[in-house]
C-alpha cells in the first residue's frame, strides 16, 4: 500500500474526473492523504484551459517536483488537460515527472501507480477517446450534502478562442442509465444537491441512439424523493429551448439558476469567436427567461481584449451589462491559445487595455451585483447551510454556486451544515447577504434597527 495525494486544479468537471481517480486509488488498496509531504506518490489533475491555468499547474507540479526531491515521495504523475495536450513534450522536457497521463484515465490509474512505485516511467491516456469512459469508483471531495455530476465531455461548439475541443474531443453525452444510477446513490449517500456539469449540458444527448435530451435527464432527476436542488451549469445560450425554460419555470427542484456563458456582446465579436447568436437573440433569450421567471439568478462570464475588439465594441459589451443586470458575471482577458483559430487573428489588443476593461465591467458588475442583491432586502430566501462560525452561520441560496458566487451569512446558530433554513435577508453588499432567522428578523424590527447596511 502507498499513500498518494491528489492534488485537483480547474473547473468542477476537472474535481469530478479527479473524484474517479480518487476511488480507483482507495478502491486498488492504496491510502490517500492530503498533505503532499506524506505523499509516497503525488498525483496532480492539471488544467490547462488558458494561461493563467497553465501557470497555475505548472507552479503545483514545480513545487512537487522540489518536494520529491528534498522528502520521501517516490513518484509524480501529472493527469488531465495539461497533460492530454502536452504529454509527450512534458514527459520530455522534465525527466523527474514519473507518469504522464491524459485526461482519459479510467481504469488505468491504479496501474500507472504501480508502474510508478516500480521505478519506471509511464506515458499513457493521451489518446482521445470516441465513447464514454466511466470510473469504476468515485470519492466525492465535496460537501456530503453537495455533488456534481458530469453528464457529458468534450465538445462541438468549437469556439475560436478555445482548445477544449482539441484536448477533450468531441462531444460524448454520458449514458443516462449511468447518469440516474449514479444520481440514486448520490441521494441515499445524503447529497442534497446536484450540480449537472460538462462543456455544454444543454447539448445533452444529441449523440445517443435512445436521443434522451437534457429534458428527460432533468425530469428524471427530479423524481428521486431526497433530492431537493438540481443546478444547471454550462448552457450554451442558442440550445436553451422554450421546453427548457418552462420545466426550470414549474419545477420545484430545479433552481431558478441558470449558468450561460455569453462571451460578448457585440455581433462583430460574436461572430469572430465564432459563437452561435446574436445581441438581439441574447436580449430575448433573457428577456423570455425572466418573464417565466421572474426571480431567476443569471450567471454568466465574458472575455475582454477578444482580437479586434474596439472601443465600440466594449461598449456595446457595457451597454449590454449594464441593461441585462446580470446576478452574477464572471470576466476573463482573452488567452491566446496556441492551435485555436483566434491566435492568428489581428489586431490583437495590448494586454493592458484587455486588463482595463476587464477591470471596468468588473467594476461596472460590481454595482449591478449590489443592486440585485438590494433586490432580496425583506425578503425570505431558503438557505443550505454549509459551515458553522462563531457569529452564526454561512451557507448559500439559490442564487449561490459553490466556490464561483456569494454566500449568505446567517446570525443564527443551532442549525447543522446540510439543513435547509428560511432567513430574511437584513443586510446586503455587493456579492453577500446576510439574513437572520424571521423570528429574529420580527424582533428586531420591533426595535426598529437599520435593515438595511452594506457591510458584510
């Protein structure tokens, strides 16, 4: 037996590939820890998505790398998309990396442990693969009330700033029995909410003979009893049917949130990248969306500096934030990515500027966020709670992902992590709420104290 520390970097759908490592590891004997130091063999899940991700994973793997040499580990293996794209040029350019392999590892990384453990060196996985490859074991890192689940992997939307499809493939939707079964387990373990990911769920199923949509999958959910949140992450915003909307509209267990990366706003732009769309079609997408429900959280993310982006553009970008009032807005400055159909495009623009916008749509969401979050003053909202503190409580609303948006803070305490609570909401800033329980919330209204602070 070896002890083995995973280490995951990236997105959700990256943590739930590392979760299946995580079993096959625990499931073919080995211990796993989470300090490195006590790590005979260090396995990192590496992201490699853009630059700023690439930096990251290389730091993770330098400093293990230090660790090996100077402690008692005895290999490293890199996995995941840093390695599915640069695998035979990593296992090159760094002899003390012990294993190399991609991101399609189910199955084989009990075997690349024990290679390692032997003292040879491995390169494997790197092929891409055509079918759905499912771990035989998953160890949740999550929250026990808390899980995601992985419906699909690759890609076909073939973005031009992207390399996804490139490293991951094209789009392979998860069967649906594995899906549900999967799903079932979840909620006899205790998991309470199940957050739905891959590159585009609301593509789901377009690749399968049986031709069940994301519909069905979410029906099908919503039928198993303890399962009381289903989250939708990923949509792409030309596959959101009327159908779609109205099920998220009527059903009790899907959260009134929905994910959508827009990318841009501006139609030159959209169509640069080549994305799917327009400004007017967002606008009624949105507008569609929020006239079915009226509460709705949209979350969405944008790139600023996009080659050829002009100040006319930005402002169109602006102009559109500003009307929208987006909940939540995730921004990114555009990564030149080397293979992807964007990195010969001109003009590019000066990091620097890309950097300054980026920095005024975030200051622009900034008051947006604050605004809506205003909008729940008074008002009741169900919480999850998640932690216990020494002035009450933290947990998250509908409106709140883990780890990406805000939090509720709650005073209150005799509450455990995993119970639903109903709060009224005293206070807000820009990305949290802070809420009391109502009989609190009635008291101290009595008193006539200020419910309404910006401060966290």
């Amino acid at each position: 037996m070896a002890t083995v520390c995973v280490i995951s970097l990236g997105c959700p759908k990256n943590l739930v590939d590392a979760e299946g490592a995580c079993g096959e590891i625990v499931t073919s004997g080995h211990k796993l820890v989470d300090d490195p130091l006590d790590a005979d063999v260090i396995l990192i899940n590496t992201c490699a998505f853009i630059e700023s991700a690439r930096e990251e994973s290389v730091g993770v793997i330098e400093s293990a790398l230090a660790q090996k040499e100077q402690g008692r580990c005895r290999g490293i293996i890199v996995t995941g998309c840093l390695a599915q794209r640069y695998g035979a040029e990593l296992a090159e350019a760094e002899p003390a990396i012990d294993g190399v392999v991609g991101i399609y590892h189910a199955g084989i990384i009990s075997d690349a442990i024990e290679h390692v453990l032997k003292g040879k060196r491995i390169c494997t996985g790197l092929r891409r693969g055509c079918t759905w490859m499912e771990h035989s074991q998953r160890l949740r890192c999550t929250p026990p009330w808390t899980a995601y689940i992985k419906i699909s992997d690759g890609c076909d939307n073939r973005c031009s700033y992207c390399v996804i499809p490139e490293i991951r493939g094209s789009y392979v939707s998860r069967p649906p029995n594995l899906i549900l079964d999967e799903a079932k387990r979840l909620a006899d373990e205790g998991v309470k909410e199940l957050i739905l990911v891959g590159q585009d769920v609301t593509q789901y199923g377009a690749d399968l003979d049986c031709r069940t949509t994301l519909l069905d999958l979410l029906e099908a959910l919503s039928k198993i009893e303890s399962l009381q949140w289903i989250r939708l992450m990923y949509c792409y915003p030309t596959k959101i049917s009327r159908e779609l909307i109205a099920f998220v509209a009527q059903n009790e267990k899907v959260v009134k949130y929905i994910d959508v990366p827009f990318q841009h706003a501006d139609d030159r732009i959209l169509r640069a990248m080549n994305r799917c769309g327009s400004r007017a079609e967002y606008l009624r997408l949105i507008d569609k969306l929020r006239e079915w429900c009226p509460d709705i959280a949209l979350r969405t993310s944008f790139i600023t500096g996009f080659p050829g982006e002009t100040e006319d553009a930005f402002r169109n970008l602006l102009e559109f934030v500003g009307r929208i009032q987006f909940d939540r807005v995730g921004v990114f400055e555009y990564s030149p990515e080397e293979g992807s159909p964007a990195y010969t495009m001109k003009p590019r623009v000066p990091k620097r500027i890309a950097q300054r916008r980026r920095q005024i749509l975030m200051q622009l969401q900034q008051q947006v966020s604050l605004d809506r979050n205003r909008y729940f003053l008074g008002k009741k909202l169900t919480v999850l709670v998640e932690q216990q503190v020494e002035d009450g409580l933290i947990g998250r609303s509908y409106r709140d992902a883990p780890e990406i948006d805000g939090v509720v803070y709650v005073n209150a305490n005799g509450r455990k992590p995993g119970e639903f609570v109903e709060v009224e909401i005293v206070a807000a800033s820009e990305y949290d709420l802070r809420g009391v329980l109502p009989a609190v919330a009635t008291e101290s209204n009595s008193r006539k104290e200020c419910t309404c602070n910006t401060e966290d």
